[in-house]
C-alpha cells in the first residue's frame, strides 16, 4: 500500500472529526445561551426591585 497517501487521508479525517466536534460544542453553547435569552421572563422576575425602596 502507498503509506504516505493512507497518513494523509487519516490525518485529514481526524482533522475533520475535531473539526466538527469542536463546532457542535460551540453551537451548543450559542443555542444555549439564545434560549436563556428568547425565554418570557414571569412578571415576578421581571420587576425585582426590592420592597423598601418602593414603599418610601
């Protein structure tokens, strides 16, 4: 077999593989963080302002 061929296609596939791992996790992460951030906040989070400075 032509080793140097079959070393270069190998090193290309795992390139490829850590490749597309390491762009999953990152679209994981800015899939996570647009949901935290599209998600109705309730009336009670919304307005957290404490009572004492409302009652003065």
């Amino acid at each position: 077999m032509n080793w140097p061929v079959l070393i270069l296609v190998g090193i290309a596939a795992l390139s490829l593989i850590i490749f597309l791992v390491w762009r999953n996790i990152k679209d994981q992460h800015q899939l996570e963080e647009q949901l935290k951030n599209d998600y109705p906040k309730s009336k009670d989070e919304e307005d957290e302002s404490p009572i004492d400075e409302t009652m003065k």
